[in-house]
C-alpha cells in the first residue's frame, strides 16, 4: 500500500508531501489543476524514464520519494531486492527515491541503496497499477492473462509444471544418451585398444605411491648391502682384521710360554678377536634383513614406469586409472548394448510427454470452466457501466507444441465486442477511453481475489458517463478498495462522494510563478467540492445541498 509521496520541483509542484491511507482516495480538481503531474511523479518511482521536461525550471533537480507497507501480495519485492544484491529487513517499509538532473540523467535508490530504474519497474507490479486512458500494461496485457484466470478459477498448475520438468528432463537424458552414442561409435576403435590397455594393466588406487615407497626401500637396502659387505670383507676376508688378529693370536700363544708379559698381550688380542666376531655376526644379521630380491625391483620399476606412461597418455593421475577404467568400460557396453538403451529412453519420453500431455488437457480444462464463469461475472458488471451492448469473452485455445511449458499448452486472453454483431478483438484495440477503464473496471471487480498489486489506481475512468452509470462506478469502486488500496482522479461527483479520503488538487499564483498543490480536504471541505464538480464556478445552496445527498448515501 502506498502510504506516503514525496515530491519536489516537478514540473508546476515546489514541495508537496502527502499521506495515503486505505481504502478508496479520491483526487478532484479543475481541469488543467495538475493531476497529471502527481501521476507522472508517481511514474518517476515506479521506473518510468526519466525526462529531464519534468523538473521545474529554475531546479537543477526534480526528486520523488514513495513509501510503502508491503502487504503478502508483494512477497516477490523481497526476492528481487535480494536477487540485485540489497538488504531489506521483514516487516520494514519499502522507500523508493528518484532524482531526475535538469541536464540529464538519474539516479535511484531503495530503502536508501543505489538502484536501477530496471529494478524499479520489476518491484512496480507488486506495487502499484495504474490504469488510464492510453494504459498498455496490466490487464491489457495478454501476456498476463492466463495467470489471471488461473488465479482466478483456482487452477492448479503444479501437476503440469512438475510432468514438464520430467518430459524435459526425459529429453535431455535421451540427447546425452544419442550424443554419446554417436561420439562413441565415432570412436569405438580408439575406445576398444583403450579398455583393453587398462583392463590388461589393472591399475589401482594408491598403487603408484605403495610402488614409488617399496621401490625406493629396496634401493636404499641395495646401497646399504654393498657397503655391509665391504665391512664384512675388511672383517673376516683372506686380509681382513679377524684373520691377521687370529694370526697374531697364534704367534703370541708360542711365544708368550717363555716370556710371561706377553700373556697379557694375548688376552687382549683374543678379546679383540670376540669383540671383532660379534661385529661380524651384527653386520651379517642386517645384511640378511636388509636382502632384498633383485628380479622384484625390476619388476616394480617397470609397474611404475607402466601406469605412469599410461596415466600421461591419458592425461589424468596415475590413481585416476582405476576409474577411468570403469568409466570406459561402461562407454564400450553402452555402446555394445546402445540400441536398447536409447529404446528404452526412447519409451520413457513418450510416456512422460504422454504424463504431460493428460496433466495439460486437465488443466486446460479447468481453465476452460473458469473462463465461463469469468465471463459470466464480467457480464454482470457491464450492464451497470453503461457497457450493455458489449460483450466479453475468455478465449482458451491450444498453442502449438513447441510453445508448450510448465504453464500448460493453452494461450489466454481477454476480449469483448462492444457493439452487437462486432467481431471480437483484443480490449486495447477496441476500446475507447472511457469504455477501456469501465471494462478494466468491471474485469478487476470480478478479479477481486487476484493477487495483483495492493494499490490500484484509476485516472478519470468516469470520462464521458453521468448519473447512474457514475454511481455504478462510484459503488464498484468502492466495493474494490475492500481488498486494495484504491487512488481515483475523477470528474465525477458521484465517485468523489464515495472516497473514504479526499485531495484537492489546485493551481495557485502569486504573479510571476504558477505551482500545483494538493490539500486534504476536511468534511466540510469536500461538500463544497463536490457541490462545485455538480454546479460549476457558482456553487449554490441546491448543489451543497445534493452533495450532502450524494455523502450521505454514500
């Protein structure tokens, strides 16, 4: 709901703030007051170009806040801010501000974050409608009809959307399925010497690191081996230290009878034959732990040098090969049992085209259901608005098969004849002014549970009509504003008197410059105003006293 507008120096108006309430607002005024501007200003913040013209001359700028309490209707606002990256916290008021540069240019903010004039006309439908004499959007537009009646008649789509997601995801598995048919086919040579190569290998994963650890260990005993048998050579070999020890033990054992010192020497020399021995024994006990077999090294090696050949021709690591192998592998028996694969894809899209094509019938069925008493409760409508010779109808037709959606396969859209015998045509091309906002009238009276924006409003829908058909209005109007914020311009006094709220627009002069105001107008205030739009210039006591009539009843 728009609850408050803020606008300076646009066009005739210097400053004007004002505060809408609910229900219906009417906006009176002589011709030429200015309403135009406070819709034009109203544009500017739901995303309407910004035209350098409307800044009033002598300002270097024209800026218009809007305010608004958003309302369930408008749970996408919260989706769009999010969706360009702005912050918005529940339950706070959504405040648009619009500058327009007198050389050009301008510049958008929500909620006091800089935005596009896009945004702005995205967040605009869940805002505000605005339906005048020249209006192309709402429900002229046809685009939005089906989503209207569907509201409207309580059609279910989500049978249809859901069997339009399986149909396209049926096709896209069938196109993947023939796509890497073809590409295998295309390469089966390649794919069968491949599998073959890797199956014949059997690569698994780690093996290339358990390889690498257990290669690197035997080398390193392989070194290590050669250096314990240099050691055990320089122990025990034919020159080796135990030999000469033992013969220098010899010597000293038949020498050491006549000379008694030389017994010690002999102790020392067999204990350096014990201690050189246990050396010997501990050298050959970690040359026998660190053996290692010759054949087996090679054969690691080449296992190594094997997998990572293959694991760059393949461009992938080396503990990839085992995968790789099964991916393969699945490829080539695809491709061996390909015909029956692609039939039985082919048969699940069939029948999940067939699954969709019975929700869509259904629900074009609903929809058909509720055209007819769409049509019927517009019909009810016309005769009160002076619209008696017009008819009206909801057409549902099929579209063509490429055009189906998750929407169903129907296109709708309103149309009417106005006279008897008149063909039917689309509601912009045949209607007039005043004719266009009776029939938007009537359509958003029988659309009252539509869940479109929760501020309406109407710019002179009363053009050109009078007594009853003014009090028809006057009364569908207000029956409207029960559900939505309704703003009306209008000459009528039977609408004026309608309005839970009343603004007076008005232009003033002080000699040199014209501006526009708008004034709220009390109780009394808005008897003389209606009593003027019945009288004219003059307003006498007949015409405020028909105004108290026309208030009172209302």
């Amino acid at each position: 709901m728009l609850t408050a507008l803020s606008i300076r120096d646009v066009v005739l108006i210097e400053a004007l703030d004002l505060e809408f309430g609910a229900g219906l607002g009417v906006l009176t005024g002589e011709t030429g007051a200015g309403k135009s501007i406070l819709l034009d200003a109203l544009g500017l913040a739901l995303g309407a170009r910004g035209d350098s013209g409307l800044v009033r001359q002598g300002a270097k700028q024209a800026v218009v806040t809007a305010s608004f309490e958003l309302s369930p209707r408008a749970a996408g606002v919260a989706d769009l801010m999010a969706e360009n990256g702005l912050e918005m916290e529940p339950g706070e008021p959504l405040i648009i501000r619009r500058l327009v540069k007198a050389d050009g240019g301008s510049r958008a903010f929500v909620n006091d974050q800089p935005a596009s004039a896009g945004l702005l006309r995205d967040l605009a439908p869940y805002l505000v409608e605005i339906h005048g004499q020249h209006d192309d959007r709402g429900l002229l537009n046809p685009r939005g009809h089906r989503a209207l009646l569907d509201v409207y008649g309580r059609c279910d789509t989500g049978p249809a959307a859901a069997a339009h997601r399986a149909w396209r995801d049926a096709e896209a598995v069938l196109a993947q399925a023939r796509e890497e048919q073809e590409s295998a086919e295309r390469d089966r040579e390649w794919l069968e010497h491949a599998v073959s190569e890797l199956r014949a290998l059997g690569p698994e994963p780690g093996e290339e690191a358990q390889l690498a650890e257990r290669r690197a260990t035997m080398q390193r005993g392989e070194k290590i081996a050669g250096d314990l048998q240099s050691v055990a050579d320089l122990l025990d070999g034919s020159d080796g230290a135990l030999t000469r020890l033992r013969q220098a033990a010899r010597i000293l054992e038949r020498v050491s009878e006549d000379h008694e010192a030389l017994a010690e020497a002999l102790a020392a020399v067999d204990r350096a034959i014990i201690e050189a021995s246990a050396s010997q024994e501990h050298v050959d006990t970690a040359a026998d732990a660190l053996a290692f077999d010759p054949a087996a090294l090679e054969a690691d090696e080449a296992r190594l040098f094997d997998l990572r050949g293959l694991a760059r021709k393949h461009r992938v690591q080396p503990d990839d090969l085992s995968e790789l192998t099964e991916e393969l592998g699945a490829k080539l028996d695809r491709l061996e049992s390909g015909g029956a694969g692609i039939g039985k894809l082919e048969k699940a899209l069939a029948e999940a085209r067939a699954a969709y094509e019975k929700a869509a019938t259904r629900l074009s069925d609903d929809r058909v259901k509720a055209a007819k008493r769409l049509d019927a409760a517009v019909a009810a409508e016309l005769k009160p608005l002076k619209l008696d010779a017009a008819r009206f109808r909801t057409v549902v037709a099929e579209l063509p098969p490429e055009q189906w959606g998750a929407g169903g396969m129907d296109r709708v859209e309103f149309e009417i004849s106005t006279n008897p015998g008149a063909p039917f045509a689309p509601l912009i091309k045949i209607a007039s002014g005043g004719e266009l906002s009776r029939f938007i009238l009537s359509l958003k009276v029988a659309l009252a549970e539509e869940g479109g924006a929760a501020t309406l409003i109407f710019d002179e829908i009363d053009r050109g009509v009078g007594g009853a058909v003014a009090s028809a209005i006057g009364e569908r109007l207000a029956r409207l504003a029960g559900t939505s914020q309704l703003l009306v311009v209008t000459h009528s006094p039977q609408v004026a008197a309608r309005g839970s709220h009343h603004l007076l627009i008005a232009k003033s002069h002080d000699g040199t410059v014209t501006r526009t105001g708008v004034t709220p107008l009390d109780a009394e205030q808005r008897r003389e105003e209606i009593a003027r739009m019945l009288s004219g210039a003059e307003i006498t006591d007949e015409a405020r006293a028909q105004a108290e009539r026309l208030l009172e009843t209302a």
